[in-house]
C-alpha cells in the first residue's frame, strides 16, 4: 500500500534537502521518490544527509516533466500555503493521510512538493485533485521542504497503522493520462463547434480542467464522457475532418468494455 504512494518533488534546488526527504520518507515506511529537473543531482551532499536511506536516492525516479511523473497516477495532491485563483478542495496533512490510505491500496497517488522559493506553479497546481496545507504559525507558517514531507509522511505512516478504520471500497478512477486525453478531446469538440474561438479562448478550458479536476469522473463516467463528445463530433460533421479525438474516444470506450 505506501509503495503506492510517490513523493513528487519539483525543481529541487538544494540537494541537501532531496537526501534529508530521502531520509524522512524512509523513517514513516515511504520509498517511492521521484524528481523532476533536479537541481545539481545527484550529489554527495545529498547522499551524506540521507544517512540510511541512500537506497531511496538509489531507486528514485527522475524524470523532466510532471506529466511524466504523475501520468499513472489516480490521484494527485499539492502541498501549498498559499490560496489560489482557483479553488481546490483543501485538507490539512492530516486529512490528506486519511484519503490517501484507502485509494493507495489499488492505486499510485501522488503527493507534490514544490520549488524551496516559490513552492507549486499555478499550472502545476492545476494538474492536482485536492490541495494539501500544513497548518503552523500564522505568523509564519512556511516549513523548509524537508520538514513538510516529514510531517505530511508521519501522517501518512499513522493513518496506516490504523487503516481498518479508514478503509473503504473506492471506485476506479482513470489515470491523469487518461484525464489528458479527455481535455484533448474536448478541447478539440469545443473548437470544432465554435463554442471556443481559437483567437480569442478566454479562460473557458481553465475552467472546465478546474471543474473535472475538482469532481474527479469515475473510469467508467470518463468513458460515458468521451462517447458523447464523439456523438457531437459526428453530429456536427467533424469526423471527416477531424476523427483524431473520436478515434481515441472509441478506443476508451473499448477499454471500458474491456473491464466490465
């Protein structure tokens, strides 16, 4: 189960603190690490304050993207202080260990900390389901990185020594790979009828990532939802010209079939 939960840590600067998180996931039983565009890494410094977790350092997963490192991932959660521009729903560490513990049973979750300056962009919080905060001082309430993965992976490690009472049966989500080829199709449908003007697209797509994001479909709504932006498509005469997002929606649509 805590195999399936994956520290994301983005554009690292210090290597100091990648070894000091190494070591602060391996205390609460936590050893799935990835980074994206690390800054100066790997390193000796990080190795010498990870102690005895140089195996996570070992095993981590470095990739250039987020996408790539939340692509099989049912659910992904940002850690942040600060309120965005949009809203997300917002739980304390706490919260967020006791939601993570039944969905990681089947499923990768992803957990993600931002740049030690700045923490998450606002276009990486936006790829997130939920938003995570640490509650602390009001008069100061911003933790070094290494210390926030330590008290967002105690929690996780104590809501799993009593997991029973946080169990339940969680349906199938799809993957944020999947998600992405959704926003693909219904981007390229909204275009297509002109309900969005290429020139001029306003915040709409923000909007409607933000509300899917927020609602989280089922694998098998996803796939009720593809299958309807393909009837649009069809009925306004765009497949001919464009059968790329209907193709992909049949292929969904199989898969789905394919699991019932």
């Amino acid at each position: 189960m805590l195999s399936n939960i994956r520290i994301v840590l983005i554009n690292t600067f210090h290597p100091g603190n990648v070894g000091a998180i190494a070591r602060a996931m391996k205390n609460m039983g936590l050893t799935n690490l990835y980074l994206v565009d690390p800054n100066d890494y790997p390193s000796e410094e990080a190795t010498s304050r990870a102690a005895g977790a140089v195996d996570l350092l070992d095993n981590a997963t470095i990739v250039s993207t987020l996408e790539e490192a939340i692509a099989d991932c049912s659910l992904v959660i940002g850690t942040s202080a600060r309120h965005r521009t949009f809203q997300l729903p917002i739980m304390n560490a706490r919260e967020c260990a006791e939601s993570v513990i039944p969905e990681a049973v089947d499923h990768n979750v992803a957990i993600l900390f931002g740049r030690e300056t700045t923490g998450l962009l606002n276009d990486e919080i936006a790829q997130c389901h939920r938003q995570v905060y640490i509650d602390a001082n009001d008069e100061y309430p911003v933790l070094n990185i290494s210390q926030a993965v330590q008290i967002v992976a105690y929690e996780i490690w104590m809501a799993n020594q009593n997991k029973d009472k946080y169990q339940k049966e969680t349906p199938e989500y799809p993957h944020k790979k999947d998600m992405d080829l959704f926003y693909e199709h219904l981007e390229e449908t909204l275009y297509g009828i002109n309900f969005i003007i290429r020139n001029h697209p306003g915040k709409v797509l923000d909007k409607l990532h933000r509300f899917f994001n927020r609602s989280r479909p089922e694998k098998q709504e996803l796939g009720i939802l593809r299958g309807v932006l393909a009837a649009i498509q069809r009925e306004a005469g765009l497949t001919e010209a464009n059968n790329h997002p209907e193709k992909k929606a049949k292929e969904a649509l199989k898969e789905e079939a394919k699991d019932e």
